[in-house]
C-alpha cells in the first residue's frame, strides 16, 4: 500500500488506540468514512444521529455485520418492529411472519440507503465512532448495500429532475486520501465518469442518458461527485418547476385513467391463482404503490400531489379488496378457470343466466325470434354451461338457418346434464333433423336414437310420432317416395 493508504488503514483500524469520537462531521464526507471503512477493512461503529433520530452500523474487517436504529422506516415489511432493533432481529421476526428472505432483503436495503440520507438530510450529521459489537456477519459490504437500496429506489423515475436547475452547474471530483476508486466496488460507468470529470466539465455534458442519471446521482449521493450551481441554474429555477410539474401531472393523470376501472388484482399484476396470499398481495401492493406514492412527489406543486394521493388511495383500495376472504376465494376459482381456457360462472351469474334463459324460452315459444337471440346471447355470456340454454341456443340456429341442421344434430347429441323427459325430447329432435337428411348413414343414425329412446321410455309420444313417419315411408312404392309433392298436389289428386 502506498504511504497515504498506510495512514489511512492505521487510523480506521486499530480501534484500542482511537478513542470513541463524537462531533459534527459535513455530509458530503460521511458516506466516504463508510467507504473508507469498507476499503480498509476497519472495525468500528458508525453512529449517526440527526434531531431525534439515531441509526448505527457496525463493522468488522470492513464487512457490515449488524446494524439497528431501523425500526420505524421498515414496519412496512415486518409488524410489530421496536424502535432501535437491530437487523438480526428484524430478519428473524420477518421469517417467523412467513415472509422470505429474497423479499424482506431488497426492501430491507432501500430502507437502510433511504434513512441514511433521511438522517443526512441537513448539512452538518453528528457522527461518533464506538467499539465493535459482534452478533452476526451478513458478508455485505456498504457501497454494495447502500448502492442497492439507492438504485432499487431510484431506477423508476429518473433523478435527472433533482438537477434540473443545475444542468450548467460545474461538476468536480471529491475523493479522500488513500482511496483506491477501483476497489470499492464502484460499476465500469461510474469509474468512467468520476475519471473524465475535469476543472472545465459541466453537467449537462457529463451525462446524457437515463442510466448517466442514475449513475451520477449515486456518486453525488456519496460524495464523489460534487456540483457547484451557476448564476444561471438559479434563474431558471422558476420557469423550469411549472413544466416539470405539468409533465408529472400527465403522467399521474394517463396512469390513474387507464388504473380507474381495472379490478383490484389487475390493478397490482396478480395474475395467477397461486399469487392470492397475503404475502405476495402485500409485496405487489408495495412494488405498484412505490411508483405512486406521495411522499416521491413532495418537491413537486399541491397538484402532483392530490394525484399521487388519489393514485395511492386507488392501489389502497385494491390491497383492502383482496382482503377480503369471500371475495379472494372467488377470484382464486375463477383464476384458476380462466388459466384452464375455461369460464368462471359465479352464483349470481348462473341465477342470472338461468333467469335469462326462461325468458328468452317465453318469447320463443311466441316466435319473437330476435328478442330470442338477445336475451340468449346475454345468457351464454354468463354461463356458457346450462345444458337448457344450449339447447335452447341450436333451435335459435335451427330456426334461423345458421348453422347446417347436421352440425346441430351433433351438437345436440354432445349435451350432458339432461334426464328423463328432456333428455328424450332433445334426442328427439337430433333425430328429427338426422332423418331430414337425404344420406341413408344419417337416416341409420336417427333409428338407433329411436332404439335408445324406446329403451328408456315406450310410450314417449314424440319418438312414436317419428318412428310412424319413419315407417309410413319406408311402407311406400318406390316412385312415390321418389315423387316429390307440394301442399296443392296433395289436396289436387287426378
């Protein structure tokens, strides 16, 4: 190591000769002591405290391996969280509410990279250095932490509206003594970027892209990259806010529009029966709702603001619905229909759809054929599977001509769920329409329908009245079957 680095491992490391310290320390070098500690593999406590809040990370070689002062900032994730727990606890206790580790993790390191700078907020933190308490090893260094909940945070909306007024600001390098960029587990983009920032760099030319954004928000985060305002920037304050908050509006406004009439399941992307438990509810609730929260829009006017309150109280809604133990277990069935290529037909859809269908029968028996067909279509919408409505839906074709009378004889012949004398009756009428047919296969059919039918009940009056006709014309001659007669020529005979 070179001398500098030397200096710096002795300081941070040997924590017998370092007493404890407490003071006021500037924010743009904070989060650099915690990069400082990570390079130089240092053991120590880092505490911050900013009006009454108090958060702590503790260190061993380098290596985060426990931190509390968390607890109001995550009782999102874990119920219950007392006030100053440390992480194992929370871990433990998020475990024991059944929720699992590549859940509570993500939001457990937003959390953490947000109350840092919710801590950082102002311009001087009390920071003070302890010796090391040592209850578990998580083997996650700070730069990675820190820059995972930032990026998770931040990747949604892009922080380039945080500097719009500073986008002729002059951009310089802050980096301590004795730290080695390449080490500190920086990405390829931002080393780029820190190593071209030069006296004359401005803003606007440093970064161009949505990922340029991100990436020179993470460094100036951590007091890498550092920006001094211009004359110019300042002016523009004002003109610049009331466009930014027109966009954010629209953008508000498109999204609470096309979210207004989607169901609550839709509303938060569950697609599957499987993703109806409170834990994936509750994850998918905080992944939508994050997008829309109010408190992202704070900087903006009172406008943005009532809508991402309208916007969160839509997602709210939602997650209240689906807490709802009647309501989840229809949609699981109907879910799981709908993954089948099948229609869920709730109870009050089947009491309509059996409602609609004896009305539309009233009015087809009283041949008001198009009235007929409105109500059944209705009907068939509902519950595509009452066997009666089907029927009732071919003799609807029958009569109307639209559909082939062979194509709904073997429709008819495929309903299931009729008895007795409706099963009968439809097997009647399948015959009826084999029989019209001129091909002696489909004539075959008709008679071993009858057969079937004479088996179940003798004495059915419409199967006699078929089988009659049947053999009435099998009793005639030959060319008076071939003779085809009209009304008249049967009243006329010469």
């Amino acid at each position: 190591m070179t001398q500098n680095e030397d200096r710096v491992h002795d300081y941070w490391t040997d924590v017998d000769r370092v007493k404890n310290f407490a003071g006021d320390f500037s924010l743009s070098r904070f989060l650099i002591v915690m990069l400082s500690l990570e390079y130089t593999k240092s053991d120590a406590t880092v505490v911050v405290s900013h009006s009454e809040q108090r958060a702590a990370v503790i260190f061993q070689k380098g290596k985060i391996v426990d931190f509390y002062g968390f607890g109001n900032l995550i009782s999102t994730i874990v119920e219950s969280i007392p006030k100053g727990s440390r992480f194992g606890d929370v871990v433990g206790l998020a475990m024991a509410q059944g929720a699992r580790h590549d859940e509570v993790m993500p939001m457990l390191q937003k959390n953490i990279a947000l109350s840092w700078l919710s801590l950082s907020m102002s311009r001087i933190t009390v920071l003070s250095f302890e010796k090391p308490k040592i209850p578990m090893k998580l083997g996650v260094g700070v730069i990675k932490l820190i820059s995972m909940g930032l990026e998770d945070e931040f990747l949604v909306h892009s922080p380039k509206r945080k500097y719009r007024t500073e986008q002729e600001s002059s951009v310089f390098a802050h980096l301590p003594d004795g730290l080695v960029l390449t080490k500190i587990g920086l990405p390829p983009a931002g080393l780029r970027m820190i190593r071209s920032v030069s006296s004359e760099t401005i803003l606007r030319t440093l970064v161009q892209s949505k990922t340029d954004w991100q990436i020179f928000h993470l460094l100036h985060l951590f007091g890498l990259l550092d920006i001094e305002p211009t004359e110019k920037s300042q002016s523009t304050s004002l003109t610049d806010g009331a466009t930014e908050d027109e966009k954010k509006c629209a953008e508000l406004q498109d999204w609470l529009n096309k979210s207004a009439d989607k169901e609550p399941h839709d509303l938060l992307d569950i697609t599957q029966a499987n993703e109806l438990n409170s834990i994936t509810i509750s994850k998918k609730s905080r992944d939508v709702s994050s997008k829309v929260h109010p408190d992202r829009f704070v900087a903006y006017g009172p406008k943005v603001q009532e809508l991402a309150q309208r916007c969160f109280e839509l997602v709210s809604a939602a997650e209240d619905k689906l807490s709802n133990e009647e309501y989840l277990q229809e949609l699981k069935a109907r879910l799981d229909a709908e993954s089948r290529g099948e229609v869920y037909v709730s109870e009050s859809a089947e009491k309509k759809s059996h409602l609609l269908y004896e009305k539309a029968k009233f009015l087809f028996r009283r041949n008001k054929i198009q009235e007929t067909q409105d109500l059944v279509e209705q009907a068939y919408t509902l519950n595509p599977y009452y066997w009666r409505l089907n029927y009732l839906r071919l003799q609807l074709m029958h009569k109307q001509n639209s559909m082939p009378d062979l194509d709904i004889a073997e429709k008819i012949m495929k309903i299931e769920g009729c008895k007795g004398h409706e099963r009968m009756d439809i097997l009647c009428f399948a015959a009826e329409l084999y029989y019209a047919s001129e091909v002696k296969e489909n004539k075959d059919k008709c008679k071993e329908i009858l057969k079937t039918i004479r088996t179940m009940d003798p004495e059915f009056q419409r199967a006699k009245i078929l089988f009659r006709r049947i053999k009435r014309d099998e009793e005639k001659p030959p060319e008076e079957k071939k003779e085809k007669k009209g009304f008249f020529s049967s009243l006329f005979k010469r």
